[in-house]
C-alpha cells in the first residue's frame, strides 16, 4: 500500500462543529460513567455530587486554556504544541511524554472494561481485539472512525437515558433521606482524590484540541466543540452520578461492580440490564477509538519534532493519517492490556492527564492580549486545580508517575547534552 516518503502528504480537514463535538463527547462518555462513580464515591461518600462539580469545575478552566491555545495553534499534538510554543522544548515535551503514558493507560482501561462487560472469564482476548479493531478503523481515515464514534455516543445516551428513567420511575429519587444527608465529612484528601478519580472521566474534552489540523475552520470550531462537549457530558455525569448515589445509597454503590446494572435492577426493571451492559460496551469501544485518535496524532507530533522516532511521524498518502504511530500505540495499549488491571490503570492515568492539562493551563497564561487571551481565572483555576487533584491520588501512583515522568525528562535531558536536538 503507497505511504508517504516525506511532508509532502497532509492531513485532511474534515471535521465540523458536530465531528468535534462527538470525538470529545465518545471520549468523556467512555467506561469512566459506566464505572467511576462506585471507587469515587469509596473516598467522597454521600459527597460525591460535590466531587463531580469540582472535577467538572477544573476541567472547565481547562477547556477554556485549551480551546484559546488550539486556536492559535491547529496542529496535531495539543499541550505538547503549546508547551513548546509557550514555555520552551522541555514543557513541551513533558506535557506531551504525560499525555501519551497516561493515555496509553486509559486506552487499557477503556479495554479491559469492554472486556469485562462483554466476555468475562475472557478480558484479555477480548481487550486485545477491541484494539486490533479500533486501530484499524482509524487506519482508514478520521471521517470513518467520527462516524462510528457519533454512533455509540448516540447509543450511551440512549442507554444512561433509559438508566434515568428506571431511577426516576423508581420513585427512590424522591426519597432523598436515602444519602442521610451529605454524611460525615470525607476530608479534603478523600473528597479531591475522588474529584480526581471523576476528572480521569472527564478528561476526553479536550480531545479535538489534538486533533486541530484535521478541524475545518480551527479557530472557531475548536472552542465550540470543546465547549458543547464537556457541557453536555458534566450535566450527565451530575445527573447519572447523584441518582445512582440516591437509588443505591452509599453503601450499595461503594461496593458495586457494575452501578448501572444494580440500579435498574433495584428500581425494579431487570429488563434493562442488558441494556446497561450493551450500553458499557459501546461506550468504551467509543472512548477506546478517540483515545487512539488523540495519542497517535500527539506521537506523530513528538515524532517529526524529532523527540521520538521520526518514522513515527509519516503519514498516509491516501488516508491523511499518522498510521506509523498508530500501528506503534496500538501495539504498547496491547501490551499493558496483557500486564495490567483496571483499577490501577484509571488512577495512573489521572496522573498523567493532570501533569498534561497543569502544562496546558501554564501555556494559556503566556498568551498575550492580541491573542483571545482567556480571562485569568481560567488558566490559573485550572493549573492550581490540577496541581491540588494530582497531589490527592495514592502516593503510590504518584511515586510510579514521578518516576516514569522522570525518566522520559532524563532521555530528553540526554538528547539535549549529546546535541541532538530536533532541526
């Protein structure tokens, strides 16, 4: 199959308003709905409403830093672009090592959910070749791969929609003395660690900012899009996170494998409860592919900079994607696939996403007027909220994320005093 030998093959710009929205959208809308809210409510209790608006709250500020930057810059890479842009080489390239190892983690996540959904007693076989399928949808063209992605985010809402309706119909929403009011107070590090856990289901927002050479008319899609996805997804995650606190109660959810499943069941309608599993399946399949969309056009970006094999960075002649880092991510999601668990594959990948989006928010502060400079409050709410919620995860995820980020500054580090810096 004929590939490009050299920059001469770009990528297309294809997506609209709606495209965007719907990457940004599959990505929030992933297994984190179908599974955040039992562990982030072990730390918040009765409290996790409050932790899903300040998860919510920080990932707002930093969709307002990120839609000013991808404007200004409509390339692939994202934070990595921007840090380098903004804050020198070196942020840059820490912004972009963060969002490529914690993604590569959530794509794992996002795997072995499905698997676990769908095939259980079989997680591994059943992850790996959810990859092997997503990837190669990509493969084929980004306007392919935004329309399976608008098709399952169609299919989760139908799904939580349905899941709303058992709990309205249930009649236990009413009964708000469920919660026993808000409960004892969680502490800080609970209540945050719990935001934290929240925001690794937020994060896809920022999805199309990745994305940016591959959106028509950058400039104002890209805040659109951004924008329209996270508030669509953060009145579902209130809605969906509150009514199963209530319907279960905090016990009941904190001890749950499947929340949505255990809801339609105690609201009285077991018929739904394929439906929820259906409707878990879909939405990791659709975070899995924009996962993969985003962390292969960062790799391609980090590649023709030079900070990673430049061979990473080709793109296909015919379908204007980076299929070389494609095929090099796909391969590292199937690896840890087959080492790793979930649970400690979403705790890593809030450290890493929240290092990504700190950089993210630091680049916003150094726009200047002249720019659709975002006000204040945006760049600096977020880069404080994402330094407070990273500082609240275990101290061993910290320690293993302090470690691998530090290695991939030592290899810079390298690179820099041998002189091989990238033309």
């Amino acid at each position: 199959m004929t590939t490009s030998s050299g920059p001469q093959a770009r990528p297309h710009r294809s997506l609209g308003t709606i495209d965007a929205a719907a990457i940004g959208a599959g990505a929030m809308l992933g297994a984190g709905v179908f599974s955040v809210f039992a562990p982030a409510a072990v730390g918040a209790g009765a409290w996790l409403p409050v932790a899903i608006a300040i998860a919510g709250l920080v990932a707002y500020c930093n969709a307002v830093s990120s839609a000013r930057l991808a404007a200004r810059h409509p390339e692939w890479g994202g934070a990595y672009v921007y840090g380098t842009e903004r804050l020198g080489e070196m942020w840059g390239f820490l912004a972009g090592w963060a969002f490529v190892v914690g993604k590569v983690a959530s794509c794992a996540a996002m795997a072995l959910t499905f698997a676990h959904y769908v095939l259980p007693g079989w997680e591994k076989p059943a992850a790996v070749a959810a990859v092997v399928v997503m990837a190669a949808l990509n493969y084929r063209g980004i306007r392919r791969s935004t329309l399976v992605v608008k098709i399952l985010v169609l299919a989760v809402l139908a799904t939580l929609a349905s899941a709303v309706v058992a709990m309205l119909f249930s009649g236990r929403l009413a009964a708000v003395a469920e919660v026993e009011g808000l409960g004892p107070w969680p502490g800080s590090f609970g209540l945050l660690g719990s935001a934290a856990l929240i925001f690794f289901a937020f994060a896809g927002y920022a999805r199309v900012a990745t994305l940016g050479a591959e959106v028509r008319e950058p400039r104002t899609t890209i805040p659109r899009a951004i924008n329209l996805s996270l508030t669509t997804v953060l009145a579902v995650y209130m809605v969906v996170g509150t009514g199963l606190l209530i319907v279960l109660g905090r016990e009941s959810l904190i001890t749950s494998q499947a929340p949505l499943v255990d809801a339609v069941l105690v609201s009285g309608l077991p018929v739904l409860a394929p439906v929820m599993v259906a409707g878990a399946a879909a939405a990791s399949l659709g975070a899995l592919l924009s996962l993969l969309l985003g962390i292969s056009r960062t790799t391609a970006a980090m590649a023709a900079d030079g900070h990673l094999p430049r061979a990473l960075g080709r793109v296909h002649e015919r379908f204007g994607v980076p299929h070389r880092a494609e095929f090099a991510v796909a391969g590292v999601v199937i690896a840890l696939v087959l080492v790793g668990d979930l649970t400690s594959a979403i705790a890593f990948s809030a450290f890493g996403v929240l290092v990504y989006y700190a950089i993210t928010n630091a680049s916003a502060l150094r726009l200047g007027p002249e720019e659709n400079r975002p006000p204040l409050m945006a760049p600096l709410g977020g880069l404080v909220g994402c330094v407070v919620l990273v500082c609240s995860l275990p101290l061993p995820v910290i320690g293993l994320g302090a470690v691998l980020l530090g290695s991939g500054m030592g290899l810079w580090w390298v690179r820099d005093r041998l002189g091989h810096r990238p033309n």
